[in-house]
C-alpha cells in the first residue's frame, strides 16, 4: 500500500522565505518518502482576506510559488472558490500527476 501525504497551503500572504524553510521545503521533501499532494484552500482563507480579487491574487501567488519550488503536476485545487463560477464549483480539480 502506497502511503499518502496531504498539505493544504492557505493563502493569506505572498509566500516569502519563512514560508520555503517552514512549510513549503518540508511539505515538498515528504514527496521523496510519499505519494505528496498539495492543494490550496482559499475558501478557507476568507476567514482573513476580505477582499475577492486580493484572495484571487494571493492564490495565483501561492500557485507560483509552489509549483516553482517543486510541486508541478502535484499541486490540486480544492476549496477554491473565490474566481470560480458555479459549473466549477460543482466539479473537484483532480492532480494530473502519475
């Protein structure tokens, strides 16, 4: 049986490099002893971003960041729900990964 890890990245700042050497940096080498996803809730950081498009663009920022740092093709979205129109809502976003 294969194990799995599962790190959701809450999008609430620009990433900078606290991020990288607490979160990202771990969550990333967890992939070299595990079958790794990332997803990013937005939805769950309306808690704290009250404006729509600052939450839109904060979860391009995180995106970026991660997928620069290593996650491509492992980077999911699930709870995001600030840019998306209904039919999106309905549909979870599947890793295409392996």
């Amino acid at each position: 049986m294969t194990k799995r890890s599962l790190t959701g990245i809450k999008p609430t700042g620009i990433p900078h490099i606290a991020n990288y050497i607490g979160a990202i940096r771990p969550a990333l080498a967890l992939g070299e002893q595990y079958d790794a996803y990332y997803f990013i809730a937005d939805y769950h950081a309306l808690t704290t971003v009250k404006d729509r498009q600052a939450l839109i663009d904060l979860t391009y920022e995180v995106a970026a960041a991660w997928l620069a740092m290593g996650s491509a093709g492992r980077l999911m979205r699930y709870g995001c729900r600030a840019g998306l129109g209904e039919a999106d809502r309905a549909r979870p976003t599947r890793p295409t990964h392996r």
